[in-house]
C-alpha cells in the first residue's frame, strides 16, 4: 500500500477542513442502530506525497453484506464570507471567512475521486436499511484504489444492528419552503408543470428529514420583503373580486398542494401569514382577477385593521375553513399573524389578531417571538420563542411548548451555522426531549435570496445572503442540476438530532422519562439547558450507544417485540 496516502474513519459530528490535519481526527471503527434509522459515518483522507504536484485521480469502493443499504456521497467545500458576528462564543470551530465543509454531492458512477497533496478532504457514507438486513454485527470496508486499481488504502467499519424500531416522529418540525426561490433558480414559470414538479421534489427531501409540516402560500408570505417591496407571486387560492366588496374564490390549487403533500407524507399544514413581518401592520400581497383584469388588491398601501381588509378576511377565512374541513385537514391546519413581532408592537398585533380571532377560535394560532409578555396577555395562545428566549417559558411552564432558530440565536444555544460544530447543531434533539417540546421551526429550508428578498443569490458562492446573516442560516439545501435538492451536511446531522429524540421516547416507552434523563445527564457537570450542554463529540456518540443497548437489552429480554 502506498505510504503516502492515508485515511481514517470519523464519525458524522467531525467537520473536515481542507487544512485540518488527519491525525487530530478521532477515530471510529464501530456502532450501532435501529433497524428503521439512518446512520452515517465519514471516511477522511489525504495524500501526503510531496512529488505530486497538484493532484491525481482515484476510486473508492465499498465491500459489506448490506452494500445496497449504502449511498456515498463527497463533501464539498463552500465559501463563506460572513462565518459568524463579531461578538461570538468560545464554541465554534472556525470564524475567519473561507472554505467550509457542506453539500453532499454524489459521486459519479465510476467512484472518481481527486487526490489533491496536503489537503485533507471526507466522504459522507449513510446506511439505510431494508427489512431483509438481518440484525447482528456486519462489516463495511472501505477501500480506496489508484489509477492502476492498487490498493491505497482500506479500513473496516462495523455497524451492529439492533432489531427495534424508533417510534414515529411526534414532534412537529416546520422549515418554511420557498416556492419562488425554486421558480428563479430554476428558470421555470411559477406554478407550471416544472414548478409543480421542483416542489414535490423539494418537499420529499423535506419530509426524509424529519420535516412535516409545509409552509402554505395561500397567499405570497409576507416574510423577508422589504418595505414596500415585492416577492414573486406565489398565491395558491384564486381570488376574483367580482364588485365592490364581492369575492368569489377557487381553491383548485390549494387541493393539489394539499394532495402532493399528503402523497409526500406530510402531517401538517401551516397556513402562510395573514399581516406583514414584524409587527402585523399591513396585509400581504393578494392578487385578484377584478373587472377582468388580475391585478393586486392588497399590500403595503393596506392598513391591517382597514375595514376593507377586514371584510376580505372574514368572507375569505370563513370559505377557506369549509374547503380545510372538507378535505380533512382543518385539524391538522396552524395558523399565522404575523413573523417575529417586537414588543413595541403588541398592540398592533393584537388588533390585527382581532380581526380573525373568532372566526379561527378552532385553530391553532402561533408565531415566532420572544417577549413573555406576548403570552402573558393572551396576544399569542401558542408562542414559538427564540430558543435563547425559552427559559421563562420553561420557568413559568407554558404548554405545548415550541420553539425556533435563525441568525439571532448565536451565542451559547444551538443551531447550525457553518461554523459551529456538527454536535452543536445535535445536541438540539436532546433538549427537545428534557423540555417536552412540541414543534420546532427554522424559516430557511432554501431563501436564495439576499436580505428582503431583494435578488437572488447563487447559493454555491453566496451562503451568507450577501452579509445578511450567517452562513447556514438562510438555506438547508443547494439547488441541484437534476431538480432535486443536494442535502447539507447541516440537514443530514438535524435528522440525527430527531432520530435521538425517537430513540430516547422508545427508551422512555420501555423503563420511564427518569431512566432516560438519568443517561442523559449522568456524566454532565451541570444539568441541561438550552444555553449548558457537554461540548464534546463524544457525550453525544456515547449517549446514543448507551440508549441503543438499554433498548437492545430490553427486547433481548422482553416477550414483547418492540414496533411503533
């Protein structure tokens, strides 16, 4: 074997910079998982060989039993300019603008792979098992050839497979769709065929990652718009204005969007915002066929309280609830007022939350926010607070409790920028469970664009939405040329966050929630919480091998199979 050329296996937390050196990667060799999880390991490698000058081409091979459970992909490097703010914490990886590790792009068929001297580079490896795997230990090697088919180098990994099942995801998890991002990058006309056909393909990636819950533009979301700006209209309720305050509507549309999502396998609807961002004081864009024209008859020129818009509302809210419960899914619909409102501007809120209050007194209402006052007052029944805001939440014990993320939770709380740690960005799955928390959301599953979706952004070159916020705020998937979207690293490790979740409630189905947080937090110095959690690598991996053999324990010694 060549001497010059090395590899090591390295669990899914690792972050392979192109200058990290090989020999400060810690090492796996082996692992477990249940039966319907997915696992992923990576193998990091490097030529080291001087002589070469630049690079040469290789192959990667895979040899194991259940090789057809495998998929491999590379990670790729993407640039990022704006890595964090100024005022960070001690726990990122990195904060200098560069080359960060993220997409997962495929490798074409013949496995070609550059070697390129003195950098250090990883491949992302995932199993994903059928039901005819039989449990037990199975080997997976993992060999890397030259350009004459001579071994380079290989290792082995073992994966042990344990026959349980996780439960089904009960949390619900919402990150916002974009419908118009996908029509500009991908050239098509919105809501034609090739649009309709992007976002099925968008929206199973979602719901392979533990998204179910779609954002619904029964109107164009009023969210990331600037003042008096417009996003592309994507409006899945025709509205038709036939005179002054008459309206008719054809909910055409909205039953195939809700037909795609149930054949995708989504849960929930989230009904898209009813008022502007920040403080609910306009209406949305809407655009009706009126006198025979299709024109806007809402937006920033409309007063969220004008008697106008009132009508609209109630005459429109009062159809839509017939069309959700004909098509059975007004229990299964939330709805909005209005995005991240201040605490300056309750008032406003709350006059614009009057307007339809009674008429969805049979649904749920939430928001993202962070002032306790919100619900203090009533304004919002069901609060989505920052989650560096949730303490007094929690405090004060609030029920069905949710929380979010975006640019604004950066110090000492998780999330998942580039530059923090694959564990940061995991940890998430263990505080749901402590917390009992009921839902999550992250507005960015693809904002291509820049702040106040002003312009589109390539999102190869452009992580950070034009210095808008951090990279890997903005988007969780890349554009692919295919009309699928590439994953993320980020997304990939946020399912394993849920996966843990799944694991721990199996767990808790088997002893009780004590046992559970009695793993959780047995080697931690100080109780968990949404800002204290171990920092290592190692809590985690560990964590989730001491609950995986709790659970295979229990079913070697129960009579009971463990199913869903």
């Amino acid at each position: 074997m060549n001497s010059t050329f090395k590899i090591k296996l390295l669990s899914s937390l690792e972050k392979v910079f192109l200058d990290d050196k090989l020999d400060d990667k810690k090492t796996i060799s082996k692992a477990s998982m249940l039966r319907n999880e997915r696992y992923s390991f990576q193998v990091a490698y490097t030529e080291t060989d001087k002589v070469i000058l630049s690079r040469r081409i290789g192959t990667f091979e895979m040899k194991s039993d259940i090789k057809h459970c495998i998929k491999t992909r590379k990670v790729e490097l993407v640039p990022s300019q704006m890595p964090t703010y100024s005022n960070y914490d001690e726990n990122y990886l990195r904060v200098i603008p560069g080359l960060y590790p993220d997409p997962l792009v495929d490798i074409d068929e013949c496995g070609h792979l550059y070697f390129v001297t003195n950098q250090l580079r990883s491949l992302w490896i995932t199993i994903e098992l059928n039901s005819q795997i039989s449990k037990g230990n199975h080997d997976i090697e993992v060999i890397f050839y030259d350009e004459e088919k001579q071994i380079l180098a290989n290792e082995i990994f073992n994966i042990d497979i344990i026959d349980a099942l996780l439960p089904n995801q009960d949390l619900i998890f919402t990150q916002w769709l974009h419908c118009d991002c996908l029509a500009l990058e991908y050239k098509v006309a919105i809501f034609s065929n090739e649009h309709w056909k992007l976002i099925e393909n968008y929206i199973k990636t979602a719901v392979k990652n533990g998204i179910n819950m779609i954002l619904t533009p029964i109107f164009t979301p009023p969210l990331d718009t600037a003042i008096d700006g417009e996003r592309p209209t994507v409006q899945l309720v025709d509205v038709y204005k036939n005179e002054p305050e008459k309206y008719t509507f054809n909910f055409d549309m909205l039953k195939k969007w809700i037909d795609l999502c149930h054949e995708c396998g989504v849960e929930y609807f989230e009904i898209s915002h009813l008022f502007t961002q920040w403080g609910a004081k306009h209406a949305p864009k809407i655009m009706a066929v009126e006198n025979g024209e299709y024109k806007k008859i809402f937006g920033w020129d409309t007063d969220s309280v004008s008697e106008e818009y009132k009508l609209f509302l109630h005459v429109f809210l009062a159809e839509l609830i017939i069309f959700l419960k004909t098509e059975e899914i007004a229990d299964k619909c939330y709805f909005h007022i209005s995005d991240e409102p201040s605490k300056d501007q309750i008032q406003s809120y709350i006059n614009s939350k009057a307007i339809v209050k009674d008429i969805l007194k049979d649904f749920h209402i939430m928001d993202a926010l962070s002032d306790y006052e919100f619900y203090t007052t009533g304004a919002v029944e069901l609060p989505i607070p920052a989650s560096n805001h949730i303490e007094k939440f929690i405090e004060n014990k609030a029920t069905n409790l949710w929380t979010y993320y975006c640019s604004g939770q950066w110090q000492y709380v998780s999330n998942r920028f580039f530059s923090m740690s694959s564990l940061r960005n995991r940890i998430i799955g263990t505080q749901f469970y402590k917390y009992d928390i009921v839902g999550f959301l992250h507005w960015g599953f693809n904002f291509w664009f820049n702040q106040f979706s002003i312009a589109p952004i390539n999102p190869y070159i452009v992580t950070d939405g034009e210095f808008f916020a951090p990279s890997g705020d903005t988007f969780s998937v890349y554009p692919g040329n295919d009309g699928n979207p590439v994953e993320s690293l980020r997304l990939v490790v946020f399912y394993e966050a849920l996966q843990d979740l799944r694991a721990f409630k199996l767990l808790e189905n088997l002893y009780d929630k004590g046992f559970v947080l009695k793993l959780i937090e047995e080697n931690t110095e100080r109780p968990i919480t949404f800002k204290e959690y171990p920092l290592t690598d190692d809590y985690l991996l560990s964590l989730r091998e001491k609950v995986n053999q709790a659970i295979k324990v229990k079913y070697l010694y129960s009579k009971t199979k463990i199913t869903n």
